[in-house]
C-alpha cells in the first residue's frame, strides 16, 4: 500500500498556529522587557521615587483617621456576616499593604462592606472558615478577570441598576439590624419577616437597648453635621484659631462611630461593674493577631458557641439562646470538611467540599465586589481613566492573602474611601498605617470590644446605611417616563423580596434585552412617488428587526409599484440570518412579478450575494436604480 499524500492545509493550519503563538510569546516577552509594563502592573513605583517626609506626615494622619473608621465598621460588618467580631479586623488587615502595591487610587480604603457581608452570611452562614474560603474564591475569581482584561463586563451594568442594587441592599441591611437596636429575638429573616416581627414583638422592647440605641443615632448625626457647623467660629478670632477649631470638628466628625463604640462600651461597663446588666452586649472576643493558615481550616480551634447562627438572632451572652429558626443553618465546617466515611472515622478536611457547599456565591460574590471596587475608582479618577485590569487585580490579590488569615470577603469602601480622601492622603501608603492600627487593635483591644451594646452596633450600621440609599432617583425616573425605571424597579422588588444577588441580576437582563430591543429595532423610511417606491432602514440589519423590513418590502409589493430597497445607510451591519431572510424576500417577490433594485455599497453587496442563489441588482445610488427599474 503506498503512502498517502500529506495534507497540505491541515500542515499550513499547524504552521500558522505555531506562527500565532510565536508571536504572541514574542510580544509577551518584548512586554516583560518593558519599564513601563512592571509600572503599569506595580503601581507603586511610580511613587516611591518622589516619596518625601511631607507625604509620610500626610498618609500617617490619613491612616489613623481612616483607622479609627476601620476599626468600628469591621466590627459591625463581622456581627452582619455572622461571624465572631474579630473577623471583621482581621478582613482590614492585609489589603492596605497589598493596595499599597497593585492599587491606582490613593483614595481607595478596602475592608469589609455592608454587600459582603450580608452576601458571605447568605452562602457561607456564621462559619469562620466557609466564609474565609469564599474570599479566596472570591479573589481567584477576580484576580484572573484582572489577568484576562475582563473589565469591559462591567460596561453592562447601568447606572440604574447600580443605584437600584445600592438602595436594596442598604434597605437589607437596616432590616437585619431592626432585632439588636429594639433589644429583641424572634425568629425570622428576610424583609417581611423581620418587619411583621417587629409589629408583632413591639411590646416586648427592651427599653434600655432602645434608648442607648436611639441616643447613638442622635450623636452620629450630630456629629455628621458638626463639619458644617458654623459654631465657635467668629471673625474676631484669629484665624490660626478658626482653623485649628475647624480641623478639631472635622475630626471629631468623622470619628462619630468611634465616638458612639468609646461612650458605649464605657457605660455598659459602668452600668456592669455597678450590677445593673441592662444592655445587652457582644459578649467576650477572642485576642491576639491572625494565624496564617490554609482558609477551610480558619477558626476549627473554636467551639461551636463562639459562632453566631443568624447575625440578626444573636442573643447576648447572659440571655439564654432562642429557639432557632428551621431554615437557618446550623452546620459548622467540621460538618462540612470532616463528613464521615463508611466505618464512622473522621475524613480528612478537604477544601473541594467547602467550595461545593458555597454554590454559586464563588461566581457571584466575586462580581458584586468588583461592581463596588470599580465604581468607587471611577469616581474618584474623575475624568482620568480607571485601569480596570490593574484594580481587579489588586482586589483579587488582597482577597486570596487575606483569607489565609481569616478575612471574610472584602470590597472598597465608599465611606472609608471618602474619610481617607478626606484626611489629606497622598498615596496608597495610608492603607499600610491602617493596616497597622488594625494589628496593634487585635493584639491590645480585643478585651474592651466584649462590651459593645448590641443595639449600639445596630445604630452604627443603620447610620452608615440610611446615606446610601437614592430616593431621588426612581421618582426622577417616573417623572421623566424613563425606559430606565424598568430595570431599577426589576433590581429594586426583587432585592428586597427575594435577594440582592438576583435582583442585581435581573435587572442587568432586564437592561440589556430593553438596549438590544432598542439597538436593533428598525426606523424604515418610505418614499413614495407615481413610479416607484424608495424603502430606506435607517441602521444596521439584525435577525431581531428582520421581520420588520420583510413585513415593510411585501406590504409594499402588493401595490405593484417597483421597490427600490436602499442599504447606502447599513454599511456592513448584517448579520447571517437576516441576510438569508432578506435575499429570500427579494427572490419571493421577483418571482411574484415585482420589481426590485437595491441600493448598497461594495461591503453589503458581497454579504448578500455569499448568500444568494441568483443573481442580485445592485446599484450605487437610488437614480441608477430608478432609472433601471423603470426602462
């Protein structure tokens, strides 16, 4: 038998594609060799050099500030998550030092939020290590979308659905806090739940929570203003004098959540040492700095006592435990990780079940940090332009190190970003200052948190959350009929009455069938004299609007009338399908007896005629064809 011949083309297909990947390994190569490329991937280089003693001074003052807000909203985000209190430090700790490297905003705070939180407790319940596992998903995900250029997906999300994502999850999370701050446990989660609760259990408020609660609010609000506030400043003083009284305000401003933690703890100490337990407080929180350890296996030392079920049913440490409700997890990750094989020995921790059990929060968490991140570094870039690649990088990376140390997800910050703007900062330096105040609170004030009032942290979050929400946008919306408040109500209902991941999603379809409807639905103009008829769509031709010119062409051809079809306007916007359709509609009236002549340059001539079995007129202008048509 003789050899048979080799095949030419699948040998050119190999060379070329060996050729491709020469190059790209080339041009891979020639990058790395570039200063600007390690510039560009290492922001901090292009700062270090003009890094002088006046910027030091500057981000120090920044980072302590932004500290004493870090300090206070870990805490409660940690309560949110479900998770022991000092979770929520050690999730502030490693993104100051990885945003100082990788990050291109020095304004930029990241730590825990209030969507993370809610979102970690919702796919990785009140477990240490499920919830510290997700951060590393979470920031592999993000790590390789920064890898892979992926930041043009975010293009998709509008505004609306942001805003209305924003308002649910703010609403979310006042209604989780609803229980602490009037000092009451019942069962129930979610939006109605929690509120018919509420009406139903209003008798039984511990007043003493409520009052301490209602007072927090009362002085975060007036510390909010006191920036703004006129007092104590007069021109007769001097001016040295006016500044250093508005920079005092300023501070004491900005610090109210401190403020609020410091006169809390201090009077349900007071009240505890003079016998009178009237508040219900946090409980005792475990010292000492982070371990560094594999994520799945975060906070297995700890018993199961030290782990809250329900972040909203949290009972304070000298009332006894309610009942829990049936639809809350109660598994730990030794249920998880540790399952029992057939004899009834213990397994092996194993990180695959961990993640199984996460579902599909490893996609979504992920995508909803990034949605925060991007949108509070394009509006402090301002004009300038976000390298979206670089910042999902940066997230990512302090994501996956700070799970080794038990950091439940993070995102950035809009407070904490505009405190530490706020604060003077020059560059990503502040985040280390930060990062270090944070340490030196987990190894000196873990103690002093045990005193917490639980209705003072609930005032705390409510506070935070009450700002973020728009009530001017959906009302704006409906004034101007705005196609818009379509997807912001989609976004909006479904957050609250079922979850803000879905509704985030939902709304973003909802937006982008409503762009693509829009985008391809047809203008058709005709023009109309005793000899022929002019049919001109006015953009591109799609399989979605096919059926509108095909409709038009055979209305128009019952009229016996020749039919010009002018495509001078579409250029090269034709799909395949609506090229078939549009070839078949033309030969079904030919054969009919109509006549037909198309207008169209070189481009859509070629697409049509690949399509076509017979031959086509084309002409370049609507004379030639009406000319032709005519004769």
């Amino acid at each position: 038998m003789q050899d048979e011949p080799p095949d030419h083309a699948e040998n050119d297909s190999e060379n070329d594609l060996l050729g491709s990947m020469k190059l790209y390994l080339s041009s891979c190569v020639c990058a790395l060799q570039d200063p600007e490329f390690w510039k560009d991937r290492l922001p901090c280089t292009r700062w270090i050099p003009t890094y002088n003693w006046k910027s030091l001074v500057s981000d120090v003052i920044a980072g302590i500030t932004t500290a004493l807000t870090v300090i206070p909203q870990g805490i409660g985000y940690a309560r949110l998550a479900g998770l022991p209190l000092r979770y929520g430090l050690y999730a502030s700790i490693a993104p100051g030092f990885i945003y100082c490297l990788l990050g291109t905003r020095k304004e930029i705070t990241i730590g825990p939020t209030a969507v993370n939180s809610i979102m970690s407790f919702n796919y990785a319940g009140p477990d240490p290590a499920k919830a510290a596992t997700l951060g590393l998903c979470a920031g592999i995900i993000e790590f390789a979308m920064g890898l892979f250029n992926l930041g043009f997906l975010f293009h998709f999300i509008s505004a609306s659905v942001i805003s209305a994502f924003s308002t649910a999850v703010s609403i979310q999370v006042i209604t989780s806090q609803v229980k602490g701050f009037f000092g009451l446990n019942y069962k129930g989660r979610g939006f109605i739940p929690v509120w018919s609760g509420l009406f139903r259990n209003i008798m039984f408020t511990a007043l003493p929570d409520l009052a301490a609660g209602v007072i927090s609010l009362i002085i975060l609000t007036v510390l909010r203003r006191l920036k703004d506030a006129l007092l104590c400043e007069r021109k007769e003083i001097r001016p040295k004098v006016n500044k250093i009284l508005k920079k005092t305000k300023w501070l004491l401003s900005i610090s109210g959540n401190c403020i609020v933690f410091i006169l809390g703890c201090a009077s349900a100490y007071a009240l505890r040492e003079s016998g009178h337990n009237i508040l219900q407080i946090t409980g005792e929180v475990e010292g000492g700095l982070p371990d560094f350890r594999n994520p799945w296996l975060i906070g297995l030392n700890t018993t199961s006592s030290e782990v809250l079920t329900d972040p909203t049913d949290a009972a304070p440490v000298n009332w006894p435990r309610p009942e829990l409700p049936q639809n809350i997890e109660t598994t730990t990750t030794f249920d998880i990780i540790k399952g029992k094989n057939d004899s009834g020995e213990t397994s092996t921790p194993n990180a695959i079940h961990v993640i199984k059990s996460l579902d599909i929060g490893v996609i979504m968490l992920p995508l909803v940090s990034l949605l925060q991140h991007l949108a509070i570094a394009k509006f402090y870039a301002g004009s300038r332009t976000v390298d979206a690649s670089q910042e999902m990088a940066a997230l990512g990376l302090s994501q996956i190190l700070g799970s080794f140390i038990g950091s439940f997800p993070v995102t950035a910050s809009f407070s904490r970003s505009a405190v530490n703007n706020s604060s003077g900062v020059r560059t990503p330096f502040g985040g280390v200052i930060t990062g270090l105040i944070i340490l030196l609170a987990c190894a000196v004030l873990s103690p002093a948190l045990a005193f917490i009032p639980r209705s003072v942290l609930s005032a705390v979050i409510i506070f935070c959350m009450i700002f973020t929400i728009d009530i001017k946008l959906p009302f704006f919306l409906a004034k101007n009929k705005n196609i818009d408040l379509i997807p912001y109500m989609a976004t909006f209902i479904l957050g609250i009455f079922h979850s803000v991941e879905v509704g985030l999603l939902a709304g973003t379809l909802v937006h982008s069938l409503i762009v693509v409807y829009l985008g391809t639905r047809l203008s058709i103009k005709t023009t109309e004299n005793e000899e022929y008829i002019v049919i001109r769509p006015n953009k591109g031709l799609f399989y979605p609007a096919i059926e509108d010119l095909r409709s038009c062409l055979n209305s128009h051809a019952e009229t016996g009338k020749p039919v010009i079809l002018d495509l001078t306007s579409v250029l090269t916007d034709v799909d395949f399908t609506s090229s078939k359709i549009l070839v078949a509609t033309l030969a079904s009236m030919e054969k009919s007896g109509s006549k037909v002549a198309v207008v169209a340059d070189f481009n859509v001539r070629r697409i049509l005629k690949k399509v076509s079995a017979q031959e086509l007129k084309f002409f370049s202008t609507v004379e030639e064809a009406a000319l032709d048509i005519i004769l």
